[in-house]
C-alpha cells in the first residue's frame, strides 16, 4: 500500500469520528430502501479498529441516533408502535455497538495501513454481520413477528436472503471505506531509539 500523504496526518481521532458519522448516518438514509445495504456496520468497525472501543461507541450511538431520528420523523415504523419500536431498537443498537467492539479488538493486532489489514477487517465483518442479524432477527420475533404468531424458525428463515445481502454489503463497505481511512489515520508515532552508550572499563 503506497504512503499516505502527510497532510492526511493532520486528521484528529475527533476529525474522522465526525467523518465516520456522517458516513453512517449519510450512507443509511441514502440506501434506506435498499434491504440490508447498509454502513452503519462499516463505519462502527471502523471507529473501533482505527480510533478504538470508546470511539466507536461513540460513532455507533452518533449514528444510531441521528439516522433513526429522521427514519422515524419521515414516517417509517410508524405502524409499529412505541413499545416494538423500542424494542426494535434496542437491539438494532446493542447489535451495533458489538459491532463496534469487534472492530476494536481487531484494531489490537496493530496490522493497519496494509493491504493484509483490509482483507482481515473484511474477513472478521462477516462473523459481525451474521451476529447482528442472528440478534435482531430474535428482536423482531419477539416484538413484531412472535405476537403475530410467527414462529423464531421461520424468522429466521425468512431472514437468510436479507443476510446473504447484509454480508455483501458488509463485505464491500468494510475494506472500501477502510482504505480510505487509512490514510486519514495520524501515522503512529516512532519513538527515537536510545543511543548507545560505551560501557565502563
């Protein structure tokens, strides 16, 4: 991967938490009538693996909040109700915040700024994505699907192609905007080496 241009080093952690807000928030009421293409996923395991566990809480609530904030003021869920909608989100959050947190922990491997960093962030987004539908498949059942008299086996089962698609989405979002933030990133910082010093005689 070629280096980053210098200027990108003046990029504060703050600075691209900002920028991975409006990622999330942009990118989910852009594709919001496209099942399952999302970036809010993305841009929680990004925070985690480039700004660490406190950013991408941070970034995933950010998002969370605002993007459902409009979601429900233009009228969508509206049907649901109050308790199912907050139901509802609770584990769309939760969901995403673990997310989020597995993107931290992938980040502790300090393999950024690589290619194989890509390909790995990419890699661990598939096991963050089936986790999140497996959660908030179990959400919808037991607000909207279970009372209306769906069983969890055929929640679940309905939910396979909106997976298929989740993980595709997940797959491209993930690497693609990690790229690009990986030259956002400030550079680690390279401690000078001690001199050496000549012993006694």
């Amino acid at each position: 991967m070629a280096a980053r241009n210098p200027a990108f080093r003046k990029f504060t952690k703050l600075d691209l938490a900002f920028l991975l807000i409006l990622l999330g928030v942009g990118g989910r009421l852009v594709l919001l009538r496209v099942a399952n293409v999302e970036t809010v996923l993305a841009a929680s395991m990004l925070a985690g693996a480039f700004l660490g566990w406190r950013y991408s809480l941070l970034v995933t609530l950010a998002v969370m909040g605002v993007s459902d904030a409009v979601i429900y003021a233009l009228g969508y869920g509206g049907e649901l109700g109050l308790p199912a909608i907050l139901g509802i989100t609770a584990f769309t959050w939760s969901g995403m915040v673990f997310a989020g947190l597995i993107g931290s922990v992938t980040g502790r491997r300090r393999v950024l700024f690589t290619t194989r960093s890509m390909a790995l962030l990419a890699t661990v987004s598939i096991p963050a994505t089936l986790l999140f539908d497996v959660w908030t498949a179990f959400g919808d059942w037991v607000f909207i699907a279970g009372p209306r008299g769906l069983s969890l086996a055929t929640v679940y089962y309905m939910q396979i192609p909106f997976t298929l698609i989740h993980l595709a989405s997940s797959i491209v979002f993930v690497p693609l905007f990690g790229s690009i933030f990986s030259y956002l990133t400030p550079a680690p910082s390279v401690l000078p080496m001690p001199e050496p010093t000549d012993g006694e005689d």
